[in-house]
C-alpha cells in the first residue's frame, strides 16, 4: 500500500469539522480520535458524530477509541460508517473476537498499544489484524512530544509482521511531525496519523503533503 497519511481532526476547528476535513483532500483517511473520559482524561464524540463525519466526506475515516469496553462499543463505529475501527489491546476483553467482529461487519480491524504495552505478546494475533496502531505519546491530548522511547517497538512490530508475512499496516500516532516523521518511517510505519502538524500549518493539505514526501524519501 505504501505510505499514507492520515490527519486527526482532534486539532481542527470542533465547531466547523466538515469545513476542516474538506481542507485536506490529499489525505488518506481522515483519523477521529473517540474519547471517553474513562480510557483517557478526555472527552470527545461518538457514533452520531462519526456518522456526520462520513457522510461530509469522500475520504474514509477510521475511528480511534480510546474507550473502555471496545467490545460492546465498536460495531456502532462501524455501522456509523467507519472504514477503520481502531481499538485499544489494554481495554479489549477478547481482541480476537472483537477483531473478527469488525471485519465481519465489513471495516478494517484496527488494534492500539499504548507506549507501554510490548507487542511481543500479540505476534499470534497479527494476522487477524488489518493494522496495528502504536501509539508514540500517552493517549489523551494532540499536540504532546513524541515518545522517542517507541522506536525500538515501531522495529521489533516490523519484523515480526515481515516473520509472519502479514499485510498488516503499521501506523503511528502521536508527536508525528516533520521532524519525526522520518525515524519512524526507518523503523518501519507506514501508516502516519498527525494532528497539531497539520491542523495548526498555515496550508494543512501543504503539509499533507510534505509529510508524505519525507516519509518516503526515507524509505526509498
Ligand atoms: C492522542 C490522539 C492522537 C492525536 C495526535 O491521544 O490519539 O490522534 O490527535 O495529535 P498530535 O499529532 O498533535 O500528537
Ligand atoms: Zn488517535
């Protein structure tokens, strides 16, 4: 698939998020982080919310919950219109059912580990997965400082996905700038979610793309 970019809406303008997500055409999916103020200290929107973000755009969206109880909470996301359900391993009762939940009600299933949770344990698992999400700050807030500490997780999460020969997707969310972009995309990403980057750039689609230009000068 190659590198994609993938804007989060939790830095855009809450009260105009049609109008923010219109002014990045050139992304990939559109990535809305779903807050419950019990799985992180945020709150931000649900189903009803994701439904309305679908429906603004011809981009598909993959709903990030950083929820308790993904396992009874995930199909609304995908019924809302989610192309992607992204669920948190530390939350999920039955990451296997719930993955294959997912795809049976046709999204991509999605799992997120938080900056300490190793991904050694869940090699078995990659194969039930259409992306793994490694989170690269604490989930909970844009604009935090990137978590140099999950470099070496985004390399081992690679070569057990190369060991398996799974088509998974890497992604990485948190931090990811022009700056950073390029270190994770050595150690293996290909899936880059950026909020403040782009939301606070003057020219967000601009930045869109030279975000993808960087992370593919750096693997090719
Ligand atoms: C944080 C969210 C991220 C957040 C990233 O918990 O999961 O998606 O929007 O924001 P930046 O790119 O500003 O770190
Ligand atoms: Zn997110």
């Amino acid at each position: 698939m190659g590198i994609q970019i993938t804007p989060s809406i939790l830095s855009a303008d809450f009260a105009a998020l049609g109008a923010e997500i219109a002014r990045v055409p050139s992304a990939d999916w559109i990535h809305v982080d779903v807050m419950d103020n019990h799985f992180v200290p945020n709150l931000t929107l649900g189903p009803a919310m994701v439904e309305a973000l679908v429906r603004s755009t011809t981009v598909p969206v993959d709903a990030h919950l950083m929820i308790t109880e993904p396992d009874r909470n995930s199909a609304a996301y995908v019924e809302a219109g989610a192309s992607s359900v992204t669920f948190h391993v530390e939350a999920a009762a039955a990451p296997v059912r719930l993955a294959r939940e997912i795809r049976r009600l046709g999204a991509r299933a999605s799992m997120a580990l938080k900056p300490a949770t190793p991904i050694d344990p869940y090699e078995d698992l990659l194969a039930e997965l259409d992306t793994v999400l490694l989170m690269t700050v604490e989930p909970g807030f844009g604009g935090q400082t990137f978590l140099e500490l999950c470099l070496p997780k985004i390399r081992r999460c690679r070569e057990l996905m190369d060991k398996h020969g799974v088509q998974t997707w890497l992604q990485v969310d948190g931090g990811i700038s022009l700056e950073t972009i390029e270190r994770c995309a050595e150690a293996g990403a290909d899936v880059f979610v950026a909020g403040s980057a782009v939301f606070d750039a003057d020219d967000p689609d601009a930045m869109v793309a030279a975000l993808r230009e960087r992370a593919v000068t750096a693997t090719t």
